[in-house]
C-alpha cells in the first residue's frame, strides 16, 4: 500500500513541476491539471496491472491504460485552437500534458529512473527553447531591418 502511495505522490509532484514550467501564463492552474493527470495516469495503471494479478494474468492491462490517450484526447480538442490571426495555439501545453500523463504512466508502473530521465529531458528542452528564442528573434529583426534589435 505504501508503494502505491509513494508512486501517486510522486506522479502529483512530477506533474505539478511539468504545470509549473510548461505554463508560464497561469502557472498556478495548469500545474494542477498536470498533477491530476499524471496522477490518474498512475492510478489507472496502478487499477489495471492490479487487476491483471487478481484475474490470473487474463487479460491485458495495456488496454485499460490505453484509454488515457482516449481521454487526452477530449481535453486536447479544448487545449487548442487557431486564433484570429490564423496561428494555432496551444499545442505546447496539450504535448506538455501527454508527457505528463506519460510520466504518470511511469511511475505508477515503477520506472522511476525512466520518468526521471523523461522530465529532466522536458527540462532541457524547455531551458535551451528559452534560451535560443531571443536570439533568433534578434536575428530575424536584423535581417529584415538591418538594425540592432533590443535585448529579451
């Protein structure tokens, strides 16, 4: 019981980190959507392999746990979207929510290191996009206007 505690605590904390830095906007309500995702990810897999053990291995657990992306998928449809000047918005965060329900996955299953390794890699992407955007920003301004652009 106390492992599949630790395991739901720690799919919450992962995905409450994924909310906190996916979202720089709202960070406060994306970051718990995110934790109940990868929470009920963990859950669902924590139900599914349980059953799997209390029915003598018949049937396949993989998929209960496919129906999560069944599920994403409605909360996708509302994620995003295109915007009056025709960009579509929100793909970020409907792709950070599937890594976090991925993670959720991961650790219900016990694959610690893997959903570790999974939000350290999320961390660097995230870190190198922040850092590469201004300055290619700066590089386009120059290019079209010849001139220096302003720092950030």
């Amino acid at each position: 019981m106390e492992t599949y505690l630790l395991r739901l605590a720690l799919a919450g904390v992962a995905g409450f980190l994924l909310g906190l830095i996916s979202n720089r906007k709202d960070r406060t309500h994306s970051s718990r959507v995110f934790a109940i995702v990868s929470i009920i990810s963990a859950l669902l897999f924590i139900v599914a392999s349980g059953l799997h053990q209390q029915t003598h291995n018949m049937g396949d657990p993989a998929r209960l746990t496919a129906q999560i992306l069944s599920a994403l998928g409605f909360l996708f449809a509302g994620l995003i979207w295109i915007d009056r000047s025709s960009r579509v918005e929100g793909l970020n965060t409907a792709a950070a929510l599937l890594l976090a329900s991925l993670i959720g996955l991961l650790i219900g299953a016990g694959c610690y290191l893997t959903a570790l390794l999974g939000v350290v890699f999320f961390l660097l992407l995230y870190w190198l996009s922040s850092w590469i955007k201004p300055r290619r920003r700066r590089k386009i301004v120059q290019e079209k206007t010849g001139e220096e652009a302003p720092p950030g």
